[in-house]
C-alpha cells in the first residue's frame, strides 16, 4: 500500500509533516506550565501574552519537535472532560519512574489512580495536571 507509514521512519508522501504540536487551552496557565515545565521536565521553548487575546506557552522534548501548547483566554475552560484525556510517555524501564515520581513529589504532585487499569496493571505512573488533565508514565514501550 503506497499511503502507508514507512516503519523504517519515513513519513507517507502525502502527508509531509515536519512538526507535531499538540495545543489545548487552560484556565491555569502558569500552574500548567510549571506542572509540564517543573515537574515532568519539559523544555518551555516560547511563550506569548496577548496574542489576539490569547496568552500561551510551547513546551517540548528537547532536540524534538514534539511540543505541547497550552493557552489562556478570558471565558475558556480548560478543564479535562474526563479523567481519560491522557498524555501518555514511554520511558523504556521501570527504574526511570523513580527520578520521575521524586520530582514531582517535591512540587506537591503524587501519582493518581487511573480510570483505566491497564496503565497501573503495566506498572505506570499518572499524575494529574492543575487542569485535571493526565500524564502517563509507562516504564515500558509502545504498549
């Protein structure tokens, strides 16, 4: 099938992305930003103020261009839908949950059950953001 994804690492022909960028908004901006920034260790790559009425920072993976958006605006919840709107990371062993957890414990952050059990039945870890949004740290890859 030509539209497929190259698993050697090529994107498809047709869909020629250079970037990923996940944006959603929030109702607590700087909370959210150190919760991402502080505790999980994601690099604040920009941040803006007024943009049309829009106040946001980009997060991402250092070297990468992955990145995560948050914004702000006056009248727009950010607040999860449900307790399965997931940011799920692989972090390949278990031993690398351990520096994970400690940070964000010494930022007032301790692991939450999660609605799914499948994550803690894998031996991952969820936090839950200022937003009640959720972060997944699974020690093992591409579950």
């Amino acid at each position: 099938m030509a539209d497929s994804v190259d698993r050697a690492g090529r994107w498809p022909d047709h869909l020629p992305v250079m970037q990923v960028r996940f944006a959603r908004p929030t109702s607590a901006l700087e909370a959210v930003a150190e919760f991402y920034r502080d505790c999980l260790g994601l690099e604040e790559l920009y941040r803006f103020e007024d943009h049309a009425g829009y106040d946001g920072v980009m997060l991402g993976l250092p070297g990468t261009s992955y990145h995560l958006e948050f914004t702000q605006r006056v009248g727009i919840d950010g607040a999860a839908a449900t307790k399965e709107n997931l940011l799920v990371l692989y972090v390949g062993t278990s031993s690398a949950l351990v520096p994970i957890a400690e940070r964000f414990a010494a930022r007032g952050h301790h692991p939450v059950e999660g609605e799914n059990p499948f994550w803690a039945d894998h031996g991952a870890l969820t936090f839950e953001d200022p937003d009640g949004w959720r972060v997944v740290v699974v020690p093992e890859a591409g579950l």
